[in-house]
C-alpha cells in the first residue's frame, strides 16, 4: 500500500482508538458518579434554601456538660421549694456527615408507618412534620437542613440550625396541619407521624401527589426509641447508612447523658431519690403520664423514682386527687404552656390532691416547653440534661433572660385571654 494511504488509515485508526477510549473513560466516571449519589434527582446537593449555610459536621457524639457542682454540695432534692423552669441551652444539630449526597441513594421506597409504601425520588424540598420538632431535627441532623422549606411550631424552637426560625409555618391553632399552606411550598417529600394532623390532611397532600412518609410514633420507647425514629427518617430519605451513624451518635450522648446524671447528681441511695410524677394540666383537669407514655423513660433516666411506674399507672389518663396524694410526689414534672393555663405555679399547687402532696406544699414544680420536655430525637440528650439539673440543681439550671419566642407568644395569648375572661366576669 502507498505511504500516503497507510497514514491515513493509521490516523483514523488513532482516532477510533482515542474515540474508544474517551467513551469508556466518561462511562467509568459517570457510573463512579452514579454510584456517589449524583442519580439522585433533587438530592442534597440541591438545597431549596439557596441562602443556608449548614454547619461543620460532626461525626464523635458531643453530650451535654452539667454543673459539675460537688455531689455533697447538692441540696437535698425531696425539700428544695418552688418552681423551677428547666431550658434546654439551644444550640445548632450537627450534621453526622458533611455531603450528605455522596451517600444518598434514591429513589428510595420505604413502607409507610400508616400501611401503604411510599416511593421517594427527590428530596429537594422537605417539610418534617411532627408535635415536638423531633422529625426535623432527624433531617438536620442528617444533613438535609437546608432542604427544609417549613416548619411546625415545634421545630421553631428548636435551634435546629441558623434561619430555621425564618421557615414559614405550615401548622396552625397549635398542631393542626393547614394543607394549603403546605401545597403551596409544593413539597417533595413529607415526613411526619400520628402526633400531628389531622390524618385526612396527610392523606390530602399524599392524593395531591406527594410521597407522605410516617415515622412509628415510638413514645412507648421513650428515649429508647430514639434511635429508631432516626434510622426511619434516613431511609425514607435514601441515607440509611447516614441515619444509622446519627442513631449511633444520638444514643451515645443519651447514655453518656444518663450516666453523668447518675454519677453526679442523682443521689445513690434509692431512699434518697426525689419521687416525681408527670402531670399534664389544662385548666382544672389533670392527666397523669404513667407507664409507657414516655413520660417514664424521661424520669428514670434522670435517676428518679417514677411513682407510675412503682403503682403499676399505664399510658395517658385523667388522675383524681385521692390517687396523686398517695403517689406523694417529691416533684411534679409539667409543661409551660399546662402550667401557665392554670394559672401559674400559685395557681397550680391549689389544685384538689397536688396542694396535699409534698410537691405541692413546697410549690415543687418543674416545668419545661411543651416542645421540648418530650422531644425525642438528636436533643433528646439536652433535654435529659437540662430537666435533671432543673429536679437536682436548681440554682445551677440554665435560665436564658427569656424563653423560646413561641412558648413566650403562647404564654402572652393565654394570659390575654384569661384577662378577657375575667373581665368579662
């Protein structure tokens, strides 16, 4: 063959071979790039709120510090008196992780806690929607925070991350979910539980087209059931292997938690432990939290004696006097919000069979926000901290100049309204 005509071939030959070669080369990165998440539509590296800024990730658990006051400084916790509100010190979740995208893998179709599977492709744009702020806490803390487009009024005190204050509200009249408001945001994925509602909203916007992903409820777990909120929350938003490292984190501050309280505040000798009751008040009614409410998990965990436990009282039911003065509460454990449609703390220990007990002669109440004292997710280990310090060590707690702005709000419209009312008397 002529020199001419053979180059010509080996340059076309050259370029096949380069042709090839670049095709498979861009094949090879796009199935590594596939394989770290960039499949995923709307994935986390598509933030809905462009002006969010997570923060540095961190994958060792950080539990709470307490006082560190000298155990034989500690008062003796059944005669300390009066009220005393317990804070959480408020502080941004973590992430477990930075680039959460690198480990998402979607679309992710997860069965529903209500029955039906649920098939999520984009998580983009997440509203996580429950009574204590727990589910977008699990978010944040997955590293999707900047992919919250609202919130229920839990979450807005949470301090789950910068801004998340800013998220417009999709709850109304406390926890009633208001389905316009939330199509409007036009949701990619919805993860909620039982706690909020009502359930034929849910099932509006899951007509409407978006995947509604619910979480078990898992109060009868408590603080033990923690984790495996957290580990729902990651699959429905294809980062199990991220939810099961928050889980991990999560738990391991809650059992270093507990065990701090245990070796410096709670007192060792069981005769010495304060013996508390949770009570849930609105107006003149009572309800006692009792076995497998919750509640129990919370005290016992702080190293008390949980007095519902002791007589055998299950779940959430209306209490009559007769019953909580022979409890004989050391400390009765409320909410903010229960305390404050009483009356205040004067007001509360007034109350048939709580002014008969111990707790009640002593004006021995602990309150704590009614979106904080039963949280049960990523806080869950500052909850432990600042309720057991709030029961031990009082004139240690953490007491902010004032309380979260909703909780405030809320105080403000009850005590507005119970002036009308006498008033209008």
């Amino acid at each position: 063959m002529p020199v001419g005509p053979l180059r010509r071939v080996v340059r076309i030959h050259r370029r096949a071979v380069r042709r090839t070669a670049w095709i498979a080369g861009t094949l090879v990165v796009l199935l590594v790039l596939w394989g770290n998440g960039i499949h995923n539509i709307g994935s986390a590296g598509h933030a809905a709120n462009d002006s969010c800024t997570p923060i540095e990730a961190q994958p060792e658990p950080e539990p709470p510090r307490l006082p560190g006051t000298p155990r034989d400084e500690l008062p003796d916790p059944k005669g300390i008196q009066g009220q005393t509100t317990a804070y959480t010190q408020t502080s941004a979740i973590a992430p477990v992780a930075p680039n959460p995208e690198l480990s998402q893998r979607l679309p992710a179709t997860v069965t529903s806690d209500d029955g039906p599977e649920q098939t999520v492709t984009d998580t983009s744009r997440i509203l996580a929607l429950n009574q204590n702020g727990g589910l977008a806490a699990a978010v944040v803390g997955l590293g999707l925070g900047c992919n919250l487009i609202g919130r229920d009024i839990a979450t807005s005190v949470e301090g789950l991350m910068p801004g998340s204050d800013d998220l417009p509200l999709v709850t109304q009249n406390g926890h009633e979910l208001n389905a316009e408001a939330i199509l409007d945001l036009a949701p990619t994925v919805i993860i909620t539980d039982t706690s909020i509602g009502p359930y034929d909203t849910q099932l509006q916007l899951r007509d409407a087209g978006v995947p509604v992903v619910f979480v078990p409820l898992g109060y009868e777990e408590g603080v033990h059931g923690v984790a495996s909120q957290v580990r729902a929350v990651g699959d429905a938003l294809g980062l199990t292997e991220l939810g099961e490292r928050l889980a991990e984190r999560t738990n391991a501050e809650i059992s270093r938690t507990i065990q701090d309280i245990g070796s410096t505040q709670a007192p060792t000798d069981p005769a010495d432990k304060p013996r508390v009751v949770f009570l849930y008040l609105r107006g003149s009614i009572y309800y006692w939290f009792g076995r497998g409410s919750g509640a129990d998990t919370l005290i016992q965990a702080i190293g008390a004696r949980d007095v519902a436990t002791e007589v055998g009282f299950d779940g959430m039911a209306p209490t009559n006097a007769e019953a909580l003065v022979k409890a004989a509460p050391d400390v009765i454990v409320v909410m903010t919000l229960g305390l404050e449609s009483v009356g205040g703390v004067d007001e509360a220990v007034q109350l048939p069979g709580i002014k008969q007990t111990p707790a009640g002669k002593n004006g021995r109440l602990v309150d704590m926000s009614d979106y904080e004292v039963m949280s049960f997710g990523p806080r869950t280990a500052s909850v432990l901290a600042a309720l057991s310090t709030a029961v031990y060590d009082p004139e240690h707690s953490y007491q902010p100049a004032h309380g979260p702005d909703a909780v405030e709000k809320r105080v403000d419209e009850i005590r507005h309204d119970r002036a009308q009312e006498g008033d209008g008397a």
